[in-house]
C-alpha cells in the first residue's frame, strides 16, 4: 500500500516540506 501525506494546506507545509500527518500501510503517524 503506498504512502498517504495528509496536508492542511498550509503555506508552511509546502515550504518546509512537512505534512500534518502521514499514513503508511496499517500506521497513521500525526504531528502535534
């Protein structure tokens, strides 16, 4: 299964490179 990035849309998230929160097969992994 591949890779989900979750995003806010955030001007920040595209610069930084960063997502909110990412899911990754059976895992979900959540910043903050």
């Amino acid at each position: 299964m591949p890779r989900r990035l979750i995003s806010t849309g955030s001007p920040f998230e595209k610069t930084a490179g960063y997502s909110r929160a990412v899911i990754d097969g059976d895992f979900a992994f959540v910043a903050g």
